[in-house]
C-alpha cells in the first residue's frame, strides 16, 4: 500500500513538478544506475535534489532507491519522519555517534539498494559546493565493488535554497559522470570523487547568481 | 473529409493545411530515409524531423481541438520559454520573488487571450507588469544591479509573454474577421509561414549562401538564404492566405513578406542576445533544435507585427 503510494508519488506531482514545471537539462543519463548495488554521489543544494535524482530513475528501479539521510533533521516531527522514511525512502543516519554509522548503507548495499548520497553533508549556501566529507570513502572501502557515479546538479539552490518555503522554477542542469573505482585509499579516493566533481562543474556553463 | 473536420470542430481549409503539413513531414521523412540509405551523414537531420513530428503533433492536437485546452497549450510555450530565459541570465538572489511574479503573469496574459479581451491584453504587460516589477525590486530594497535586473526582466517578459501571446490572439479573436478558415486559419497562417520561412531561409542558405548579413551576431545568416526565405514566404503565403485568411492573394503575399522579414529580425535579436550571455542554445527542450526559445524566436516578431497588421488592415 504505502509502495504504491510512493509509487504515485513519484509518477505524479514528481515528475510534474521536477520535469515539466521545473526543467532539468539533463547530460550522460545511460551513466546513471540500471540495477542496484549503487551508490550516487551528488552535490546538495536543495530538497529538490532528492527528488530531482528519482524522477530521473525508471519507476522500476524505485523500491532500490534510499536517499541516505541525517535522522535528527528528518525524524524531528512526527509527520516529517513518515514522509521521509516512507514515501521518500530515506535511509537514516544517526549523526550522534554511538553506533557503526556505515551499517545501515552497507546492509542495504548487500540486499541491492541504490544509495543516494549528499557528501557535503548539508545543502549549504546554495549554488557552491562544499568539501566532500570522508564517510563516502569508508563506505566504498567496505563495498569496493559497487559502482559510485558521481552526479553534478546546478540550479536547484536557484529553485528552493535552504531556507525558505518559496518555490521559484529555473531549468537545472544534471551532470552524470563516468564511475569512479576505489583507488585503495580514503585519501586519494576523496581527492578523484572531487576531481570527477570539479570536471562534470567545468562542463557547464551557469549565469551568475549573487 | 468534411464530415471529419466538422465532427473535429475544425474548419474545413484548416482541416485540409494540416493534413498537408502531416503530407510535407511523411515528405521529409522519406527524403532523410533515402538519404541515409545512400550513405549520407543525416543524423542532424533526423533528430530535427523527429522533432518536427512531435512538435506539429502537439500543436495541431492541442491548438485545434478544443480551446480551453488551446490557450493552455499556447501559455505553456510562452512559460516554458520565459523559464529558459530566466535559467539562462544572471539572476539576483533578492529577485526570487520578482521571477514568480513574472511567470505568474503568463496565465493572466493568456487569460485576456482567451477572452478576447483586446484592452487588457495589450496593456497587462507593456503597462502593468512593466510598472509593477520595477515597484516590487524597489520595496525589496536592494538597489545594487537595480536598473540592470529591470532592464533584463522586462524585456524577458516581453520577448517571451506579450508578443508569443499574439498567436492566443488571433486565435480567439479572429472568428468574426474571419469566418470560413476562423481563428484557426489566422493562426495556422501565421505559424506555418513563420516556422517554413525559417526552414527556407536555412535551406536557401544552405545551398547559395555566401554574403554574411550580421558575421556579429549571427555568422550562419546570409543575404541569399534571407532574401531566397522571403521570396519563398511570399509565394506561399500568396498561395495559402486566400484559403485561410481574410486577405485576397496579393495581402496574403505581402503579409507572407513580412511574416518573414520580421521573423529574421526575431531570430538575430535573440541570437544577439545569447551571444551577449555567450551560450549557443537556450535549452535543450527540443533535440535537433536546442530550446524551445530556439524554436519561437522568429515567432517573437513575426507574432506581434503580423496580428497589428492584420489588425490595421481588416479588423472592423
């Protein structure tokens, strides 16, 4: 039932919304997972963001998707927290500590899931990208055989930054890279994640924002 | 055929122009199949036929069936191309709002359209969006890049809302000034002509271009391919324009000159001003053809200058 529900979700006022209201502009799609294990790594500027990234999956390939998520942001209300783990399927990370954070992702790794991930940790200012943060890397030392694609996306931070409730369309632009393979160390793997980052930025060509 | 046309609620010499539409596409697509089969380099070719097929398929759908659903249709051109306007200028931050304002004025446009509410159509825009977008950015306070943001903000609303909602107009004005071929025929008229002189002008430049009109602006632009583009234009509308439109053969011939004198002059004016942004299409909306502002800027002259004169002239 809630499935379903997400199903609709997506198929409906998602796809409106990111495909027909908004626009995105889109380059090297055939790039983006067919069948999971996956992991995508994106730059994060909006809530449209996640939604964005599903709309541009085929509807089979939902019930894989898990955008991976901060619980303390999500789970803070009651109706949020449904939202998020239902309907969007988020994976929760708990930020505090305690437990081995990677678990979750790496148990819903081995049963097939394609991982949505946002390294920069928060959507920040938007329209600049922040520093990537290590946690990617211990994930894919863990599953150094699931393929990472890197996704750039632009303009979202233009369509609904982070606070304010105010949508304005703008056509985005959504960069698919080639895989990146883990390079042996967390080190050298974070400095190609960003390398690929900064080459699929480069390809495009954005209006000054200020 | 008639009894078709009438249980489509379409008239008759509209009914008729668009089968030969679809007659010029199936045309086009066997000529690119022959071409490709002789071994010759089509691809670009194909991607825009393709596209062509899609884009004459909504339009005659969506414009010529039912009119609700024809002023939606209609809006919908004219919002997702001041979208990739707006996605393609620098942008202020503080401006967020200005921007929803702005698309927000597309369905009133339209609205007045659909009404046929020639006063409020010709003045929503040019007089009361103009003076109410400037008044906005001034409450928000920010004045540094004020005077830019107006300029680029309005002109925006204007290239992409007033002047692409003329074809709303002569659609939902044009039944009594026009009653064999109706609205429809006034704007069938205007769109096929404006659309065939830029295949004609590109063809003709294709073929013998070699004088550069603006090598600035637009270095693909030759006097050949402008001036053999209006010549075809004229014969064609010459042709057509009786059937569809209240003009008689020599109206509709000059009328077909204009359409595409004006849509030449659309067509350098955007390309001037992306060359300004420095970006080669507006979007990628449309495959083979680059956005949908690509696709409707000679429509952004020829629209307006064509409905005023055919305002002028036979309008009661």
């Amino acid at each position: 039932m809630i499935a379903l529900l997400r199903r609709l979700f997506f198929a409906g006022p998602v796809r409106l919304l990111i495909l027909l209201i908004m626009g995105l502009n889109v380059r090297g799609r055939d790039r983006l997972p067919a069948s999971g294990p996956a992991i995508i790594v994106a730059n994060h500027n909006s809530h449209l963001d996640t939604l964005t990234l599903i709309s541009l999956m085929p509807p089979a390939l939902l019930p894989r998707l898990r955008p991976v998520a901060a619980l303390d942001y999500f789970l803070k209300n009651r109706v949020l927290a449904w939202f998020a783990l239902n309907i969007i399927g988020i994976l929760p990370i708990d930020r505090a500590g305690g437990a081995n954070p990677l678990t979750g992702s790496n148990r819903a790794l081995a049963e097939g899931s394609i991982l949505i991930l946002y390294p920069e940790g928060s959507r920040g200012l938007p329209e600049q990208r922040s520093a990537f943060k290590r946690g990617v890397a211990l994930l894919v030392k863990e599953n150094p055989a699931v393929p990472v694609i890197p996704v750039f996306m632009h303009g979202l931070g233009k369509a609904l930054p982070k606070g304010t409730k105010l949508f304005v369309p703008f056509v985005c632009d959504v960069f698919v890279g080639a895989p990146v393979p883990w390079t042996g160390d967390a080190r050298s793997y974070m400095a190609a994640l960003t390398a690929a980052m900064d080459g699929l930025e480069a390809e495009g060509h954005f209006p000054p924002w200020e | 055929m008639s009894a078709l046309a009438q249980w489509l609620n379409v008239p008759l010499p509209v009914f008729i122009a668009i089968l030969a539409v679809y007659g010029i596409l199936i045309f086009a697509s066997l000529f690119i199949r022959i071409l490709r089969a002789r071994g010759v380099e089509a691809g670009e070719l194909l991607a825009r036929t393709r596209s062509w097929w899609v884009m004459v398929s909504l339009f005659t759908v969506a414009v010529f069936l039912y009119r609700p659903a024809s002023a939606i249709f209609l809006g919908l051109i004219s919002y997702l191309a001041l979208k990739e306007y707006f996605s393609i200028i620098p942008t202020r931050k503080i401006d967020r709002v200005v921007v929803l304002l702005a698309y927000l004025a597309v369905p009133v446009q339209f609205w007045f359209a659909y009404r046929n509410d020639y006063g409020l159509f010709s003045v929503f825009i040019p007089v009361w969006m103009f003076l109410a977008l400037p008044t906005v950015m001034a409450i928000k306070g920010e004045t540094a890049g004020y005077l830019k943001s107006v300029g680029i903000m309005s002109w925006g609303l204007m290239m992409t809302v007033f002047t692409l909602s003329h074809m709303a107009y002569l659609l939902f004005s044009g039944d009594q000034v026009n009653p064999v071929a109706k609205g429809a025929g006034l704007l069938f008229f205007l769109v096929f002509v404006a659309q065939f002189n830029d295949v004609a002008q590109f063809t003709w430049g294709k073929l013998f271009g070699r004088h550069k009109i603006t090598p600035q602006v637009s270095p693909k632009k030759t006097w050949e391919g402008f001036l053999g583009g209006v010549a075809t234009s004229i014969v064609v509308a010459g042709l057509i324009g009786p059937f569809l439109t209240p003009m008689d053969w020599r109206w509709a011939a000059l009328s077909g000159g204009i359409i595409a004198v004006a849509g030449f002059l659309g067509d350098i004016t955007e390309s001037a001003f992306k060359r300004d942004l420095g970006v080669k299409d507006a979007g990628s909306l449309i495959p083979g053809h680059g956005g949908i502002l690509d696709r409707v800027d000679s429509l952004t002259y020829a629209a307006p200058v064509f409905t005023h004169f055919l305002r002028y002239f036979f309008y009661p």
